[in-house]
DNA sequence: CCACTTTATGTCGTGCACGATATAAATATG
DNA sequence: CATATTTATATCGTGCACGACATAAAGTGG
C-alpha cells in the first residue's frame, strides 16, 4: 500500500501563525488533491468495467442505465436522470443508442405528451441480468474487505450531498 | 445528511446459507454502488469546479496539467501521463488546445528526438497560480472538516493503488 | 379562453477519455 | 552494421458530459 496520509488538501494560509507555513508554498500537487484522486479512480473503475462490460456491448453510463431501468421500470427520463444526475443533453443520445441496439423503448407518456417512459425490451432485462452480475466481479476488483468499501460509499456519498449532489 | 449507511455493495449470494439471502434478489440498485458514488460525485466535482475555472480560460484536466507542470517544469508528456494516469491519445490533443492558448510550449528533448518537453509560458504559470488558490475555494464546497476531507482521499488512493492505477 | 411561465425533451458544438492504429526515433540483438 | 523490437508521440473514430439554445406541451393567472 502505497500511500502517505494526510498532507495537506490546499495551501490556505494557516490563519495564526504567518511565519510557519504548515502548506507547501507554491500551490498543491497533484497527489494533494481529493478531486483529482476521485478523478482518477473513477478512469480506473471505467477500465476495470470495460474488459467485462464490452462483451455486453454496454458503455458503463449505459450499464448504470440497465440497473435503474430493472429497479424502475417506466421510468421517465427525467426520473432517470435524476437518479444518475445526468440532464437531458447526456441522456437523449445515450438512450437513442440503447435503443437503436434494441434495449430499451422510449414509449409516450399517456399522462404527459411532452414526457416518454422507459422500459426494457426482452434482451435489455436480459442484459441488464448479466451486468447486475458482474458487479461482484468489480467488488473483487476493488480489493480491500466489503466493510471498507461501504464505508467508502457513504462517505462519497456523503461528500456527494454536501456538494449538493441529487 | 440523507444516508442509509451499509446497503450490500453487490449481490454476491452469502457463501453458506442459500435460503436467506442477506442481498436483494434482482440485483444491486444504483444507490449501493461504489463505483456510481465515485462516478457521480466526480461530475459533482467537475459542476464546483466549472464556474471557477471558466473565468481563467481553463478546463479541469487542462487545470490539473498546469498544476503538475508548475511542480514538475520540463516535464515531458509521458511523465505527465503517469502522474495523471492519462494516454498520449488523451494528452496530445488537450496539450495542443493548451498551447494554442499560449498557456505552455511542447519544446523538443535535445536527449530523445522523439519526446518533447513542457513548459508554462509567464501566462501559463500565472495562470496556474491562480489556479492553485480556488483549490481552497473547492475544499469549502466540499464542505466537512479537513480531517475527514483528508482521510477520504487517502481511501481513495488506496482504492486506486487497489485497482492498480498509477 | 388567452397570454405567460414552467417543464420535458431534443439539438448542437466543444472537450475530454480511450481503443485501435500509425510513425519515427531509440534501443537491442544477431 | 543491419534488422528487430521497443518506445514516445500523434491520429482517428466513438461515446460520453455539458453549456447554450430550441420546441412543444403543461400549467397558471387574469
């Protein structure tokens, strides 16, 4: 484990004492920094996704897709992106290539004619099936035990909500 | 703070007892997945940085690169890569944007005809000064206390060293 | 019922990420 | 030294993200 803990986040001035500068002077480095580090591991996630998920012929914004459409299905967009926190502009290609690939349909909305709904077709519950499955397989990619990965998870998540994440 | 702590991360069926299982049977939903807190707080990350960001002309990674270009000057584009786990596919072409914009030069390496050196042009480096002083901006909308703040990156880069990242 | 506003979705342009491939220079090997 | 391999960078195509803008259908207030 390769790993220095706790050097400083940002160099704000230590509000006391000018003449001891607890933070390094000209600005922080890369590894300082908690974005760039969740920056990152989230390329690395995508890459231990990508091996398991282009058998499928899924994306992984689009396997996230096939998640919420099983728990949800004839979602709206909206409710969609809401979950994933993702807006229209990001959803309306994605979700005409899932359904190009015979994934999903975007049905009318009887209560609503500006809204459509979302439901799987038979092979998107299908595919949806295996990729909820290999989830396991990136959990065993993670490493480290299931506590510490939980634990991880709701402190992003927490992190998440103080950003004034949905 | 909404947050269920400790929802199963994966469905993996409990090793021993098959007829009680401890993980919802169709799968995991997208609340309880790691990689969905990283995914999507890291979009969070880029939302705080934006408005900060645009008034200098700057992108996110084109902000990570001046800051790594500032500890490391002369740097040449495969060390960069390293540091920010990132390929010359990637790299060439936010580089190119870069010194369009006259924020840094690709010099030729008089050791190796194949590589090139970088370095920030004055505008580059002021540029990158300022940048160094919204981090601190960032830490307050992250919000929590440093400490906590300190130890999630920490978790995090061990979760990346786990995935084999740089 | 008629403007006015809000809401759900779509379009467009730009900038990442990244797999696949290309090219030229350095290095290794016979 | 000639060939083979490796290495540093670049190019191309696809798929996100997302700001800015467009459009049509709800809703809302006179």
């Amino acid at each position: 484990m390769t790993q220095t803990p706790n050097k400083p986040i940002s160099h704000a001035p230590a509000q006391g004492q000018q003449n001891q500068p607890a933070i390094p002077p000209d600005g922080p480095e890369i590894s300082d920094l908690l974005c760039f580090a969740i920056y990152s591991a989230n390329h690395a996630l995508t890459r231990l996704y990508r091996p398991l998920l282009a058998p499928l012929g899924l994306t992984y914004p689009q396997y996230l897709v096939l998640i919420s459409l099983r728990h949800n299905p004839g979602q709206t967009i909206k409710a969609l992106g809401q979950q994933l926190d993702l807006e229209t502009n990001t959803l309306t290609p994605l979700l005409k290539r899932m359904e190009e690939a015979e994934l999903l349909r975007r049905v009318p909305n009887p209560q609503d004619d500006r809204s459509r709904l979302l439901e799987l077709t038979e092979t998107g519950a299908e595919r949806a099936a295996k990729a909820g499955e290999i989830t396991a397989c990136i959990v065993e990619g993670m490493g480290g035990d299931l506590e510490e990965l939980l634990d991880l998870r709701d402190r992003v998540n927490a992190l998440r909500s103080r950003m004034g994440a949905t």
